[in-house]
C-alpha cells in the first residue's frame, strides 16, 4: 500500500473513531438502554401516589438490611456461608457488594407483611446489569442495580458500567424504572465492614459515556505469523 494512501485511511479511521466516542459522550442511560435493548425506561415520578408507595416499600426493605449489618459486620467468613459461590481470593468492596445483591432479597421475604405493593423482589441470575427485578402489585417492573462503596467522592469509569450484551438484553424484558441502590461501608478490622448508609438513584437521567474496548479472541491472536519466539518445554527439561 502506497504512503499517501495509508495516510488517507488511517485520517479517515481517526476521524471516525473520534466521531463515534464524541457522539457516545455524556449521554443520558435512558437512550442507550433504549437504543440497545429496545424496551423503555420510565422515571420515578416523586409526585405519584404509586411511585411513592414503591419508594416507602424500598426503604422498608433496604433499611431492614442496612440496620442489621450497620450492627453486625459483614465477615469473609459470613459471606462464604451465606453466599457460598464464588469465593474470592480476596474480601474487599466489591466482594460486600456481592453479598448485599445475593442477600437483600430475603429482607423482602422478611418485610413481606409491611410492604404494600411490591409483590416480588428476586435476583437475576445471569451476569452483568442488571441485578434484581421488582414487580409491583400494579405489573409494573422496577430493576435494580446494587452496589457498595467506602468512598463515594472518589471515582472511576466503572463505578458504575452497562454493556448491552447477550445477559442484559435477557434480564431486560420489560419497560420499566431502572434505579441504584448503593450501600456506603466502612471496614472497621480486616475484612470487617459495616453498613454505615445508603442511597437509591434514579438511572434515567444518568449520563454515561462509553469506553472503547476492542478485542479478539485466541483463534486471532496465537496465529503463526504472530508469534515472533514460542519455546515448548517437556517435564524435567533441563536449563
């Protein structure tokens, strides 16, 4: 390939890959749910008298899970009896953030004779957004995303991250409202933490931003003319 016409196409790859991370800039959740999974997410209106029953039911749920372990840790050892898989090496934020999203169902069970519309609160099995679905005695469809922070005014591009993937777009089956609920922790010993807060956020009009990721696979990327060394040892090979 000539010089000037490399030059032309790689301008060209440039300008596009800064047109499409320009257009995918601060944009509001609700248009790339919209545009990716093709079902409608409806805000909390504050005003609504049924909105405002979900709220109160929320609160009575989540608060239930919040006194409990503001008063009790969150232990490795309490997570690998209640949770059981996985278990990770390590017993850090994200790891109390898998507990509370695999636990905080039962305090519906729990709270079901207090709470006035939600019929159901169940966890979506599959991985990725998002990480439960409520369903209200109206049919209406509340998914919630769940995480735990110790540090709410620090923050990085994947505090919070959706990718309309393959899981998602099976989790995402009905219009719906589409809300956060973040649990703030503070680790009181080692691999101790309690539940010191909590907030629940409407996603709709969360702007986001996307980050590019371009990938292969092994097929691609152990291709022979790849490969500039390769050495294959047999067992008890000696130096």
């Amino acid at each position: 390939m000539k010089d000037n016409e490399l030059t032309r196409r790689m301008n060209n790859y440039e300008r596009i890959i800064k047109d499409i991370l320009g257009v995918f800039s601060k944009m509001e959740f609700h248009v790339i749910v919209e545009s990716t999974i093709h079902k409608k997410i409806i805000s909390i209106d504050k005003e609504n008298k049924i909105d405002k029953l979900l709220l109160q039911d929320i609160l009575t749920i989540v608060n239930d899970f919040a006194i409990e372990y503001n008063q009790a840790p969150i232990t490795f050892d309490l997570y690998k009896k209640l949770v059981k898989s996985p278990k990770p090496i390590s017993f850090r934020n994200n790891e109390v953030g898998v507990f509370a999203d695999k636990i905080i169902p039962k305090f519906f069970q729990r709270n079901k004779d207090k709470v006035k519309i939600i019929k159901s609160f169940e966890r979506l099995s599959l991985n990725g957004y998002p990480d439960e679905v409520i369903i209200d005695n109206y049919g209406r469809t509340t998914y919630l995303e769940v995480k735990t922070t110790s540090r709410r005014n620090v923050g990085s591009p994947r505090d919070f991250f959706f990718s309309p993937l393959k899981n998602s777009k099976k989790k995402i089956t009905d219009d719906g409202r589409h809300l956060l609920l973040c649990f703030d922790i503070n680790e009181q010993r080692e691999k101790e933490f309690v539940v010191v807060g909590w907030c629940l956020i409407d996603l709709f009009g969360v702007k986001v931003s996307m980050k590019p990721e371009f990938n292969t696979d092994n097929l691609e990327l152990y291709k022979k003319e790849n490969i500039l060394l390769e050495v294959k040892l047999k067992k008890g090979e000696k130096k």
